[in-house]
C-alpha cells in the first residue's frame, strides 16, 4: 500500500468513527429514558460482515460496548443469512448473549450496498423497565426479573412486529417509554447504515472490506507492540466486596505472555441466590477494559485490539449460568477492573491508580400516592458516583463514574420523571482517602417522595462494608452509608421503603489514596481544607 493509500484509509478510517458518533447522538436525542438521554447509558458500534466491531462510539460505557463486540456474533449464529434483509432490525435482552441483564436491550441491523451484506450496525440501551421484580437483587431466578426477549426480528423488511410491541405494552409498567427506546434503538442503527452508504459511495469504495483490512491490521501491529513492552509473568489480586448479605470474596490471576494478555478468575466465590451474580459477558466486558486502560489506552477499540485479550473463569459469581438472577450484575461486574488493576499494580508498580467507590449507586424508585391521597405512580432510575482511586500524579476525580463511564443525570430531569424532591446532592468531606494523592470524594444525597407520596426503592450499592483501599501506602476511602433521616439504618442492597414524610439519604463511598500521605504537599493539603475537601478538624 502506498504512503497515499495508507493516508486515504486513515482519513476513512475517521470518517467510520464520526459515522458512528452520529449513531449514538441519534440515540440520545431520541431516547425517552432517563438512563440514555440525560445519562449516556448506551453504546453503539460498526462491524463487518463476520461480525467483527470495526468501530464503536466514544459516547457509550465499557459494559455495553464491549459486551456487544460479542453479542453480534450471537445474532449472525441465530438468524441465517438467508433470512437476512435489508429493513431488518434484531434485537435481545438475553443475559447471556447480550449484556448482561434484561434491562439492557441490543438491537443490531444489516447494513446492505444493494444486495450485498456489509457489514452490521448495532446498538444497546438500558431501558426504565421490564417488567417482573424491577431493576433489584431480591430476584431468586432470572425468570422473575423480567420479560425475556429471544434473539428474533423487530422489524423485517422495514415492517415492525406488531406482536413484540403488544406483549411488551402487558409486560412493562412503562410502555410507552419502553417501546419509545425501542423505536430509538433501531432509528440509531438506521442512521449509522444511511451514512456509512453516503460515505462509500463517496469515496468509492463496493464495501467494508478494504477498509475493515486496514483498520483490523493496523490495530493489531500496535497493540501487539505494546504487548512486547509489558514485563511478563503472572500476578494475582483479591478484592472483597460487600455482596447481599454476606461479602463476596473475588479473585483474579493476570498473565502476560509474549502475544496475550490472560485473566483468569478461579477462586472468586460462588454464584449468589440473589441477582447480583454476573454473565461471563459482562465480567470479559470489564476485565478487558481495565486491561486497555493499562495496555493501549490511546490505540482504538475494536476486533484486533480485543483479541489479544482473553478472560476465562469456572462457574462462580462472575460466570454465572442460566437461570441465575443477575439483574443487579454491573455492582459485581463494576468491581471488576479494581481486581484486575489490583494484579496489574504487581506487575507495573506506580503506574496504577488506586481503587475508588467503582459500582454506581444507582437507585430505581416505585413512587405512588400515600394512603388516602391523590397523585400519580411512576418509575425513576437514577445514577449516582463515588469517589474514583487517586491516581499517580494526581488526586482522585469526585463522583465520578468509573468504570462504567457514564454521566450523572440532571437533577431537574430526574424530578421531572416521578413525584420525587432531591433535597441535597453535594461532595462528601472527609469522604477521599489520604495519600500523597487524595482519592475523589463521595456524594451525600437526600432524596424524598413528594408531597402525599410515598416510594420503595431498590438499593444496588457497594463499599459500605468494604471501603475503596488506597495503593502504594495511600489510604482507603471512607465507605458509604443508606439511611432515612430520623438515623434509621438501610440495606445496601434489595427493595426498601420510605414513607411519607421521610428522606432517604445516602452517603456515596471515597476513593482510596495514592502514596504516603506525609508527602502530600502543603498548598494541596491547604486547598483541600479551603474547599472543605477536608475539614479543619480532622
């Protein structure tokens, strides 16, 4: 290839990317739910005619992008290729060969130049409901966490199932929000395929294949040579976390070889009777990401650069086997990367960040009229960070999703879903661990039902009894706290309740500290104190 052809591929090779930007923008501005358009709760992505993710968008989270590198091969397996055309539109919600858990729905389209196949647009959101429990941990088995979509057609030949959209109106307390997400999903990929035509017709181009080549290849050689610079060995690491009712031991074994990088999780616990238990998908989801974060952060995200990764692990939490209840899968899932970090520190001292609250504490709330009063019922999802790890060089960022990246939703949108009052929603001092880089404060949060209502909320938090630790003698950060304001205490996990008249309030966990905290510098220490980082007193 020439140095003008190569130029050529790397300027198409960006123009993939903005194709798939423009995917995702086109979700979030169409998305009805919460958790997509204010939280950026979804991904979106390009791939070949094998199924091999050529692209994905910056938009998007670790858990969705990555998992759904895989799912599309799971939909090529199921639907022949015969009964693939153009207008058709695929969608799950299937645990094990989407992402996860039933609240996340993946859509994915073929692409057709005429009537060649090539290539796929796919895409994943969480939605605001699917019926059965609610997004919880008390689920016994995934049959009662929800409906369950097969991998089967929305839409065939542009005509839309009409029997899907009924079962799902009876089976969801949100409909119209619900099938308005899945009307979005498929509008995304829509537009991903309308301008990926555009461009090849543009620049002349029969299909994806030289250029899918050119991207596949040219990720490979570099993130092969990043491979070769890595010290190579095996290191482990064990992370404990809170659980449902009793701590949940995880462990990892990470091996650098000369063209791999392998984590293996033998001798993490076992699968839980409660839905906090993770699919195989999920946990590679999150492994590989830490492991990017570390290895080739800067090199993009796609086929090659995934597949020098592998992930295995027996059955256990974080390979948990049909019908385990997983609906709460991302707090364990979430806890993922601080354990594989935790080897990687080994292996690469002073170079790894610390650890930090990790899961969202996120919050479903059933709000409905209290006893005798009038009003209105609703479902509101919100998501909530802790603190992240300090890291070296620099103190720990505040409330800030890490791993899963994604936005914290707007207070006002919030409210406006459900008949709900945010009362308080601030940093938490104290909350960051010491270290010669502080870790990232918390969050307290005061959040009660609106005048003559009443809601139960399903927990899903973490780090309450198992704080965030800190690296390299950098100190663990202060783990979080759920309970009513009159001093009531709450469960880190499962539906609860609050009255009329009461508040929940919620103190997000601290990230951990980097460093000997005797070494942070007086005009950091002095700042922390003047923005009430860190109180006079302590």
């Amino acid at each position: 290839m020439s140095q003008l052809d190569e130029i050529r591929m790397q300027v198409m090779w960006n123009r993939l990317i903005s194709v798939v930007e423009e995917q995702a923008m086109t979700l979030l501005r169409t998305a009805f739910s919460t958790s997509v358009r204010e939280a950026g709760d979804l991904s979106a992505g390009v791939y070949n005619a094998k199924g091999e993710m050529l692209a994905q968008a910056v938009t998007g989270t670790p858990g969705h992008v990555n998992t759904m590198a895989e799912a599309v091969l799971h939909f090529i397996e199921e639907i022949p290729r015969d009964e693939m055309y153009p207008g058709d539109t695929y969608v799950t919600n299937d645990p094990w060969k989407g992402t996860g858990h039933l609240h996340d729905i993946t859509m994915v389209s073929p692409s057709f130049k005429g009537e060649e196949l090539i290539g796929f647009f796919a895409c994943t959101a969480h939605v605001v409901d699917v019926g059965g429990r609610g997004f919880g941990a008390d689920g016994k088995s995934v049959y009662e966490e929800g409906i369950q979509i097969p991998i089967m057609k929305f839409a065939e030949r542009g005509e839309v199932n009409k029997d899907l959209l009924r079962i799902l109106r009876l089976n969801v307390r949100e409909p119209n929000q619900v099938i308005g997400d899945f009307f979005s999903l498929a509008a995304c990929n829509d537009v991903g395929h309308r301008r990926l035509v555009e461009m090849l017709d543009e620049i002349g181009l029969p299909n994806l294949d030289t250029l899918g080549a050119f991207i596949l290849s040219r990720t490979h050689t570099a993130i092969m040579e990043r491979i070769a610079g890595l010290p190579k060995g095996a290191w482990n690491n064990e992370l404990l976390t809170d659980g449902y009712d009793q701590p949940i031991n995880l462990a990892a074994e990470v091996t650098i070889g000369e063209k791999s990088v392998d984590v293996d999780f033998t001798g993490t616990d076992a699968m839980s009777r409660w839905g906090i238990n993770v699919p195989l998908i999920y946990t590679k989801a999150y492994a590989c990401y830490a492991l990017k974060c570390v290895v080739a952060p800067d090199i993009p995200n796609n086929a090659a650069s995934l597949a020098v990764f592998n992930v295995s692990s027996p059955v256990n939490i974080l390979n948990a086997e049909r019908p385990a209840p997983v609906s709460v899968r991302h707090v364990i899932g979430h806890m993922v990367p601080d354990l594989v970090l935790g080897a990687l520190a080994k292996a690469l001292p002073g170079k790894i960040l610390a650890e930090g609250a990790a899961a969202l504490w996120n919050i479903h709330i059933s709000a409905r009229p209290a006893a005798g009063a009038k009003g209105r019922r609703a479902e509101v999802l919100m998501f909530n960070s802790g603190g992240m790890g300090a890291r070296p060089g620099l103190d720990g960022l505040s409330a800030t999703a890490f791993p899963s990246g994604v936005h914290t939703m707007p207070i006002e949108a919030t409210e406006h879903t459900g008949p709900i009052v945010v009362w308080r929603k601030e940093l938490r001092p104290d909350s960051a661990g010491a270290g010669e880089y502080r870790g990232g404060l918390g969050q307290v949060i005061e959040i009660a039902p609106a005048d003559g209502h009443e809601f139960d909320f399903s927990a899903m938090f973490d780090r309450i009894g198992t704080p965030a630790a800190g690296r390299d003698g950098g100190e663990s950060g202060k783990p979080g706290k759920a309970m009513l304001d009159d001093g009531t205490l709450l469960r880190p996990k499962g539906w609860q309740h609050v009255p009329s008249g009461r508040k929940l309030v919620l103190h997000l966990p601290g990230g951990g500290g980097f460093g000997d905290p005797k070494k942070r510098s007086e005009a950091a220490k002095a700042e922390d104190v003047r923005k009430g980082y860190v109180t006079e007193t302590k």
